[in-house]
C-alpha cells in the first residue's frame, strides 16, 4: 500500500475509531552543537511542516495518547512527555486550507469528513537526548528531522505558537528546575552547561554566576577527568547527582535567571 492509499484508508475510518475534534501535539526538543533543535515532520505533498501530532482514540487516556502518536509518527519511544497547554482558538483549524491539502491527495472525499472540522489540540514536550533519538518519519511523511529553533521552516495552522508556547513554558521552568540531564551527555563541561542555559534563554548569563549557583544546587558531581583537545586549558568534567537532580526537581529551585 502507497502513501495516498494510506491517507484514504486513514480518512475512512478516523470517524469511528477517534475522539471528535481533539488532537495531541508534541514539540520535541534536543540540544546539539550548541544549538537547541525541535524535531518536525514533512508530510507528502505538503508545503509545510509540522509538529508531530495526531488523534486520539475513543477508548484512550490523552497523555497515553501523546506517546502513541510520537511514536507512530516519528519512532522515538521511551520518552516522557509534559503536558503544558491546551489550544482552542477556534481560528487554529483552516478549514479551506485543510480542504485544500486533501484535494492535493484526492478529489474523492466527503465534505464532512473528519478532518474538516475545528481541532482543540492537546500541546506535550519533552526534552531528549540527541544523540540516542534516532527519529523516522512515519508511512504519511517524507521527511522527520530536527531543526534549529531560530531557523524554523514555515509550519501549518498555529504549529509556530504551539512552539513558540511550549519554548516558554521551558524557559519558565528553568528557573524553578533543574535542566540538563536529558539534553546533554553523561559528561559535560561547565561552559557547555552555561551554553545549554544561555539557548534556551535566549541571552548571556555571567561565567562566575552561573557556575556559583549550579555548584550551589548541589545537583553536579565534579569528576578528576578533564576535556581533552581545546586550546585552552582542559576544564573539568562533570555529571549530575541523579537523586538530588530529582528531588530538586520535585521541591524546586530558589531563584531565577
């Protein structure tokens, strides 16, 4: 079975098998090179891209959903999702726009078909580490790949504030919790830490400040191996103290940046 014969199966049988007017989508970020990275989806013939989302079943719990659908989507698995928002502007849903995108696979289809409708969409995040997220588009997809959060492509319908909403809801969370230990690898140095923090903040932060108050939180583990290479003096590896990174994020953070 091709693409388009999928989509026409699919758009057969969602009226029966999904919840009417209700949708996940799930804005996934990595962190790699310097850059912080958010994973979007290509579908066949679309102009667009789009965060990887999806319906949920009838007979299905929406944060079980979410995970579903991210994998069916993309193949990532193992992932924990956050819920942060719930989107329902009714102007979300382009009617004329989706009506147009369904043409471009087939003339043949209801006027009331499933996807015609207004959406309230469910909006998930997850914060994964690059290196082992090895994501694959699904069977309605051309392309899966992650991008730079400064260098988006065009999205469809309001998938940009989806995006933009779920960045600010990380932003808020940094200065209450902990963030680093699912975007970095098992050892780090401070500066790349700082230039973690300073991405996804979207500013400087003071070298001696910033590393002052992480080693205050009393989350990092300094280890006697040093990064190797620069041309500069070999600075210190560190790890995170895995039971007071949790309990940190449980009972919070003091302060903010």
């Amino acid at each position: 079975m091709n693409k388009q014969q999928d989509l026409l199966s699919f758009l057969s049988t969602a009226d029966k098998q999904f919840m009417p007017a209700l949708s996940v989508d799930c804005v996934i970020f990595g962190f790699h090179e310097n850059e912080m990275k958010v994973l979007l989806l290509k579908m066949k013939k679309a102009d667009e891209w789009s965060l990887p989302g999806g319906f949920i079943y009838k007979n299905e719990d929406i944060e079980r959903a979410a995970v579903r659908v991210l994998k069916e989507r993309t193949g990532l698995d193992d992932i924990f999702l956050k819920q942060f928002h719930v989107f329902g502007d009714p102007a979300r849903s382009n009617l004329a726009q989706a009506r147009k995108r369904l043409e471009k696979h087939s003339k043949n289809f209801a006027r009331d078909n499933f996807l015609l409708q207004r959406f309230v969409t469910v909006g998930f995040y997850a914060l994964v580490d690059f290196f082992s997220a090895n994501p694959m588009p699904d069977s309605l997809s051309e392309a899966c790949i992650w991008w730079d959060l400064h260098h988006l492509p065009d999205l469809i319908m309001d998938h940009r504030h989806i995006f933009e909403k779920a960045l600010e809801t990380l932003r808020h969370q940094i200065n209450h919790q902990p963030i680093g230990y699912n975007l970095l690898p098992e050892k780090f140095t401070m500066p790349e830490l700082q230039k973690l923090y300073e991405t996804i903040l979207d500013k400087k932060l003071d070298r001696r400040n910033f590393q002052r108050r992480m080693l205050g939180y009393g989350i990092l583990r300094r280890l006697k191996e040093r990064r190797r290479g620069g041309a500069h003096k070999a600075p210190f590896l560190y790890s995170f103290n895995l039971r007071r990174y949790h309990l940190a994020l449980e009972e919070g953070l003091q302060g903010g940046w």
